[in-house]
C-alpha cells in the first residue's frame, strides 16, 4: 500500500469517525434535497441523482484537448437515465479523436439515506475517461460498469459526506474482475466543495506494469457552486502516478476543467 493511499485512507476514516462522534441531537446532513446532492464525487458515482423531473449538463475538459459532454433527466423518484459522448483534440489543433460510441449511465437508489443508515444505489456507467486504446478495446481509465455504492452525510462544521462502493468494468479484455472505490467530499459554506476519490484499480492490469505505481487512481477537485443550478470546478486526476511512464506516456497526472447546470424540467 503506497503512502499516498495510508494518507488518504486515514484522512477519510479521521473524518468519517469525528463525523459520526456528533451528538444526537445535532443536526444531520441527511436529508439534503435530491437536486442538491452530487451524483460523483470526481470520477466516481455516489448515491446521489437527479430527481424526478430534474436534468443536468455536464461537461468536463481534460488533457489533450479532450472533452466530455453530459445529459441526464430524472424519470421518477430514485430513477435515472443519461448519456454522454466526446472526444480528444475537440479543443485546440489536430483533428479529433472521437469516442468510438455514446456512453451511458443510469442509476436508481434502492435504499434512502436515514441518520443511521446510508442511502444505496445501483447503476450502470459505460463512460470511460481519456483516451480510448482500440488494441485492449478500453478507456485509458475503465469505465465503471456496474456498481452498488452508498452514501452518508453528516454535520462536520458543515456538510460532509462519506462514499463507498463496488464496480465490475465491462472492458474486461486485458484483465477483468470487481475493483472497489471510496471518497469524500467536504462543503464549505454554501458554495465550495473539496472532493477526494480512490479506486484501488484491482481490475487494473496495467497496475502489473514495473514502470507504474500500483498506487490506484487517486483524483480530487475543488468545486465553486455559482448559484444552485451553475457550478464550475477544477480536476486534478490520476495524483499518485505523477510522472511516470504510463502506456506509452499516454497517462499520466494531469488537470482538467467540470461544469455543471442543472435544473428542473
């Protein structure tokens, strides 16, 4: 286990334990507004989703000028549908690179979050991120494809939440297998979210690689919410691998731009 992750780890169960220290009778977290609630901390999905009749656009701007557009719509209560396409080079010179088909998630909560117990989803993300390697039929970073993963808010000198989960990659050619991921996101105020995320990569072969650190994907971002339907943030993705020679030199740290509208249909 590489020191970035003991880091991380400890840092999350330190406020995961003061979180759940607070008293009973002080206020809970629990019940933020389905349109409030972040559905991925970086990468990553939480339990959180649009709610019926909501809708979000999305897109995130990354390296090599690649962009990723998002659409989504909630179609009832705890259920909903999007889908997403992009490309490299869509900004700046070259001739782009585009994914070879749409992406597609859906998510629908199956368990609603109380002050005890954590709100669970189910859902399926068939939208990797960067570059796509025709030759391993893969995302330079997997998409998740199936997952369960559940979430917790708590009061934390304001709101905080906590999120774990299991997934299991459809881009299974080079090695396939359930890989597990956790995260955290902390607001402060009402306007400024610092969010942390780590998959341990198990289905990962390129973690085999001597060249490459077996650290996992470690990814954080700072969020600005405008207003509460307008938020722009800044990435950082892919932290533990820095430099290192990665595939080719196709992967390594690197810095992107999210925005993000939502609002109701």
């Amino acid at each position: 286990m590489g020191k970035g992750l003991v880091v991380f780890t400890l840092a999350v169960l330190v406020c995961v334990s003061l979180a759940s220290s607070q008293p009973p009778d002080s206020k809970s977290t629990y019940d933020v507004p389905l349109s409030l609630q972040p559905r991925y901390m970086v990468d990553l999905p939480t339990a959180g989703l649009s709610p019926k009749g909501g809708f979000y656009v999305d897109s995130d701007i990354y390296g090599e000028g690649g962009v990723l557009f998002y659409l989504g719509v909630g179609f009832a209560r705890y259920f909903s549908f999007g889908i997403s396409y992009g490309g490299l080079r869509i900004i700046g010179s070259g001739d782009p690179e585009m994914n070879p088909r749409p992406g597609v998630q859906l998510k629908a909560r199956i368990i609603e979050e109380s002050f005890v117990i954590p709100a669970i989803a189910l859902g399926f993300d068939s939208q990797g991120r960067g570059a796509y390697i025709d030759s391993l039929d893969r995302y330079l970073m997997k998409s998740r494809g199936i997952y369960a993963v559940a979430s917790k808010n708590w009061d934390l000198l304001g709101p905080f939440s906590a999120h774990g989960g299991i997934s299991y990659s459809l881009e299974d050619d080079d090695e396939n297998g359930a890989t597990i991921f956790l995260g955290v996101i902390k607001t402060f105020g009402d306007f400024l979210d610092v969010r942390g995320e780590y998959d341990f990569a198990i289905n990962d072969s390129w973690k085999d690689n001597p060249k490459v650190s077996d650290d996992g994907i470690l990814n954080m971002s700072v969020i600005w919410h405008v207003n509460t339907s307008f938020s722009i943030g800044i990435e950082v993705r892919d932290i533990l691998t820095g430099n290192k020679v990665h595939l080719d030199d196709l992967r390594e740290w690197n810095r992107g731009l999210c925005i993000e509208y939502r609002g109701i249909l």
